[in-house]
C-alpha cells in the first residue's frame, strides 16, 4: 500500500512502531500488567523521531526480547531547534531528566540492547539517566546509535562511564538518519528563494 503523498516520514516511522509485536517477544519490560518474562534480553531505547524506536523493533522481534522506552517525564520539545538548545544545556550542566518509568525487573536480563541517537555529540541526557537508575553489573550492554553524520562523539565513553560494572560492546551498531536535520535545511534554503 502507498501512503498519500503528504504522509510525513516520522508519520510512517510512528504507524510501524505502532506495530503489534508483544506477543511474539513476550511480556514488555515496562507493563506492569504483563505475565513475567522468559526473555533474558531486554531492548531499552530513546527515539525522538522514530529512528531508533524502528531499529528497537527489529532487535527486539529478531532476539525474542522485551521491549522497554526510555521516556523522560517532562517530554523534549517538538521543535528540532529547541530540543538541540536544551539538550546541549543539559549536557553542559551534567543534568539527568527524570524518568517516567524504570525497568522493575532489570536483575532478570543478562543482555541489554540499548539504543539512543547522538545529541550534542554524546549520549542523551535521558541515556544518563536510565543508566545511573538502573545497575548494569554483570550485563552485556550492547549499544545501537543513529546520528546525523557526525557519528559517535564520545557517547560510547559516556555509556562506559555510568555503567561501569556492564560488559559494553566493543562495536556499537551506528547508523546516519539525519533526515529531520536535512529536511529543515532544505526547506530553510527553498523559503530563502521565496
């Protein structure tokens, strides 16, 4: 099915993360009201856009594990610009946003997939703060990172450091989709001309 021409990208993103996957992974980490888990691999994201939440997905439907959003409980805002002023302010003052949930039962996984994009050429603030909530030691922590281009920054260090006692993946997975960025820029260029 093709969608109508003036579907948005971050429309389509959001219809297949709206996906129903639950019963094939088992139990979500963050619903209270699920059954207990079998899995011993837990997907914990942050997406902004949907980029990461898609790559989340995949992950989470190929390894058979539960699926936990990292949302922070005052959400960033809607504006690209003011996301990147406020998250470089955060970044700069070390801050940790609150979470809106934790993972309850985080002692149960031996394996963490944790994916974020790169904001202010780190890790996201709301990153630090899932990571100093909960106690990694023992885990294997395997981040999965979108960027716009300007890859990694020192996230990886940022990930070691406020897990120290996680095994962190040597390779990370690390993939461009800076499609908002570009898609601001190119239309900031057409109304120049106008």
């Amino acid at each position: 099915m093709t969608p109508p021409h003036n579907t948005s990208r971050r429309t389509i993103l959001a219809a297949l993360g709206a996906l129903p996957i639950g019963a094939a992974a088992g139990a979500f980490a963050n619903d209270s009201h699920a059954q207990p888990s079998t899995s011993k691999v837990l997907v914990a994201y942050f997406s902004r856009t949907g980029n990461t939440r898609v790559i989340a997905r995949q992950i989470q439907r190929a390894r058979n594990a539960d699926l936990f959003e990292i949302l922070p409980v005052t959400p960033y805002p809607e504006d690209y610009e003011q996301t990147v002023a406020q998250s470089q302010r955060e970044r700069d003052s070390n801050f940790e946003p609150a979470l809106q949930d934790r993972v309850t039962n985080i002692s149960h996984y031996d394996t963490v997939f944790l994916g974020f994009p790169i904001w202010s050429q780190t890790a996201p603030p709301v990153i630090r703060s899932f990571l100093s909530a909960h106690d990694l030691t023992g885990k294997t922590l395997i981040p999965f990172i979108t960027h716009g281009g300007y890859g990694l920054g020192n996230s990886l260090s940022v990930v070691a450091r406020h897990a120290p006692g996680a095994r962190v993946a040597d390779k990370a997975l690390s993939m461009e989709a800076d499609q908002e960025r570009r898609t601001l820029d190119q239309v900031t260029k057409w109304l120049q001309g106008k």
